[in-house]
C-alpha cells in the first residue's frame, strides 16, 4: 500500500510539472536554464513589474562578443538610461516588436538612452540575418547559452523576449514580460529619464 502512495505521488508530481511545462511559464522570478522545446523561456505574461528606487538591484558582469564580432562591456554606459531586450531569430513576438524598439532608441539616443539587445539560444547567422532584415540599429550581444540573464537579479527576464530598463545607476527600473508595443516601451524610457539624477 505504501509502494503505491508513493508511486501515486510520483506520478502526480510528474503530472504537475508536465502541465507546468505545457502552460510555458518560467517563473517570475527565475531564469530556467532548461531547454525542454521553449529554448530556455516560457511565453510573457505582457506584465510589467516596476521596481521603486530604493529595491532596485545593480547588473554588473554583462560582457562579451557583439553580433559584428567586437567586445562589449554594459558597465561603459554607466550614467545612461539603458534599455535591454532579450530576443532570439527563432521568436516571433520578438519579430513583432523589433520595429517598435528600434523606434524608441533612435526617438531617445539624443536623451542619454542607450538600447543593447542579447541574442539568445540562436544560430549566429540567423541572428545576423533578423538584425538586418529588421533593421536594428543598436548593438547586440551573442549569448548563446543564455548565461547573461543570470546577471539580472532581483527581476530577471522571464520570458523571450524580455525588455529591462536600467537607471543611469546600472539598477533594474522595470522589466516588460513578452512582446513590448512602442507607447509601452516610450512610457516606461520617459518615467526613468525624469526620474532625479540621485
């Protein structure tokens, strides 16, 4: 009788993280490194978290090989209003909202924000191909072990795509879970510019 709780258990565990599995959910506040056919992610929820000043984490460590081959390290942007998306060529919302982020970074490059994008899980030729055919003019780092989202504590990206807004201090201001529109994205760049230098 025993043997069979404990297998009625098990398979009941196992039906829970199957259907957790089937619904595409991550988590909200944990980045699964699991491949398991959603290459990592789960579908965004379209929420966006807001964080006050005083709760805000610093990203420190976000470093390596651009798309075009040349090194990058975030920290070299300190002082500016960073705006960073997770995206892969394999995405489709990524693909939906590509326009509307590249709209947002040449509407505000002259404001001190700074857009860089982190391809994930991808082929680094198709990648190259979605930023060309898409027209994206800022910078993305190549992650293909989708390492870099460790680095976003606090509230890391929990979805592809995932866009972030750092503060001119390097802390995480706001993270959009799922395709952003470009008035959402506009609203959420403008409250961090206004907000008091320190």
């Amino acid at each position: 009788m025993a043997v069979m709780i404990r297998r009625s258990t098990v398979a009941a565990a196992a039906l829970a993280v199957a259907a957790l599995a089937a619904s595409g959910c991550s988590g909200t506040n944990a980045v699964s490194q699991s491949v398991g056919g959603s290459l990592g992610y789960g579908t965004g929820d379209q929420a966006t978290t807001w964080v006050k000043p005083a709760d805000r984490s610093t990203v420190a460590g976000v470093n390596g090989t651009l798309l075009d081959g040349s090194h990058f390290d975030l920290s070299q942007w300190k002082g500016d209003v960073v705006v960073v998306n997770f995206w892969g060529s394999w995405c489709s919302p990524c693909r939906q909202e590509a326009k509307a982020l590249d709209q947002v970074a040449r509407d505000n490059a002259e404001k001190g924000v700074r857009f860089l994008g982190i391809d994930i899980r991808d082929d680094k030729a198709r990648a190259a191909s979605f930023v060309e055919s898409h027209r994206v003019t800022y910078p993305s780092l190549y992650d293909e072990s989708n390492l870099l989202a460790l680095r976003f504590r606090g509230v890391p990206p929990n979805a592809t795509p995932s866009t972030i807004v750092l503060d001119r201090q390097g802390r995480i201001a706001a993270r959009h879970s799922g395709a952003i529109l470009y008035t959402e994205l506009r609203n959420l760049v403008t409250r961090v510019l206004r907000e008091p230098s320190r």
